[in-house]
C-alpha cells in the first residue's frame, strides 16, 4: 500500500471515528434512560483505558504519562456538557454548535492575545456566530435552549483542551495523562448531581465512544497529521460535524429541518472562510 493511499485510508477512519462519539452518545441517552454523567464518567474511564495501553506498547517514545490538571479539568467540562446535552439535542445539531464553538473560541483567543486576522477570517467568524444564533433564537425546530447551552459549554471546554495541548512534543502521552487525572474529576459531577440510571446499550455506547471513538480516533488523528497539510486537516476537521448530521438523518431519523440547513450552512460556510484561509498560509504540520 503506497503512503499517500494509507494516510488517506486512515484519514478516513479517524473522520468516522469522530463523527462516531456523537452518534453514540446521542444513541445512549436519547430516550433519557441513562444517566448523561454517567455515560461520560465510563467513557472517559473506557479513553483512558484505551490510551494507556497504545501508550505502553507502541515502539519508539517514552511510555509515561503527561498531561496536567487544567487540560484534565478542561477535558471534563466538555465530556460531561456534551453528554448532558446530547439527551435533549439531535446529534447533527449539538455537533454543528459544538464545532463552530471550538472554533470561533479558537480565533476569539487569537485576537485576545493580540492576533489581527484579516477580513476573511473576521467575516467567517461573524457568518459563524449568526449560524449559532439561528439555533438558540426562539422559533419553531428550536432545539431545547438547555441542551444548546451546555454544547456551547462543551465547545469551549474543548477549545480549552485544545489550545492548552499546542506545543505538546507527545500528544499521545499528554492526551493518555489527561484522560486519567480527569477520571476522578468526572466522578465528582456525577456524585454530586448524576443519577443510577444505567442501561447495558448506553453502557456499551459509552465504552465504544471512550475506547474506540476517543482514545483510537485521537490516536490516529496523531498519526495522520504529520502527513497532512494544514489545509487538508482543516478539512477533516470541517467534514465532521456535515459527517454526523448525514448519520444522524440516515440511521437515526432526525429531521432535516430548514434550521438545521441554515444554521450548517452559516456555520460550515463562515469555518470554511476562516480556517481555511489560516490553512494555506500555515506550513505544513509536523509531529509534536
């Protein structure tokens, strides 16, 4: 198999992989008969897991954990609103608002920290965040505002994450450490405000979506990305939320509503215009 055909196979996979978490996690709770942080305390259980075994057998590299407790925290604030979210929201929905979160939090911090993109990645931002607005203004197909907020909260929860790990020399050893230090801190939420409501599918969806979806999909993504251009990983990454919507309406019976198509259109098309115009004047990534 030539290089150029194994990235893009395994480019592939990770695609499905991330798509996966949501169609899983919305399988899970749905129909409300598990408990939303306790889907995400046995996921990220099931990813640490998972990402400690990859960590100890692979060939070249340290083997112990890194990581810290503010990216664990981080990681904790999206696992738990994203699953909490996901009982109320269609899948399709909850990853569009969580993606375009991510990334509009992304730029936002650029221009925090002194950043002065030019005016196609201003406008893409703006075109963006009237896409959120089309979800959470009221109005017939509103999802439940509750569930478009806690996304939200994942979605920065996730930036967070992410803007934290830029930089890591190993992301597999930081992404194992985190996923165990947040094991504890997702017990915490779920002691204090979860239920016992546990069902084998949700328990079942939720290992997969830790082990396979999470700790596997990250794993790959970090094989990948060296051989990809910035533009093509902006790609994948476009791709996903479009991924899960298309899932969501074959094998779940979601509607394909004009919110639905307006609200993707705003925020793909403004992501698009953003990160993409970013891409091609990154250089290509190399392995951290």
């Amino acid at each position: 198999m030539s290089p150029a055909l194994r990235t893009a196979l395994l480019t592939a996979l990770t695609l499905c992989f991330f798509a996966a978490n949501s169609i899983l996690t919305r399988v899970a709770l749905r129909d409300g008969d598990m408990d939303g942080l306790a889907f995400s305390v046995i996921r990220v259980a099931a990813g640490a897991l998972m990402l400690v075994l990859l960590l100890s057998r692979r060939a070249g590299g340290s083997r112990a954990l890194a990581g810290d407790w503010p990216s664990a925290l981080a990681l904790v604030v999206y696992a738990a609103a994203f699953s909490v979210a996901y009982r109320s929201i269609p899948s399709g929905t909850g990853a569009l608002i969580l993606f375009g979160t991510v990334q509009v939090t992304m730029i936002g911090s650029g221009l925090v920290l002194g950043e002065r993109p030019p005016w196609r990645e201003w406008l893409g931002v703006l075109v963006s965040v009237s896409g959120l607005l089309v979800f959470l203004l009221p109005g017939l197909q509103r999802p439940p505002l509750a569930g478009s907020l806690l996304m939200l909260a994942a979605g920065i929860g996730w930036a967070a994450y992410s803007l934290r790990g830029r930089g890591n020399r190993d992301p597999l050893a930081a992404t194992a450490g985190n996923f165990v230090r947040a094991l504890p801190l997702a017990l915490l939420p779920w002691l204090l405000f979860g239920g016992l409501a546990l069902n084998p599918r949700g328990v079942l969806c939720a290992v997969a979506s830790g082990a396979l979806a999470s700790g596997l999909g990250y794993a790959l993504w970090y094989t990948v990305l060296p051989a990809l251009t910035a533009l093509r990983a902006s790609l994948v990454q476009l791709a996903t939320p479009m991924l899960v919507t298309v899932f969501g309406v074959l094998f779940l019976g979601e509607p394909l509503t004009l919110r639905l198509l307006s609200g993707s259109a705003l925020i793909l098309g403004g992501l698009a215009t953003a990160t993409l115009y970013r891409a091609r004047r990154l250089p290509m990534p190399r392995g951290r």
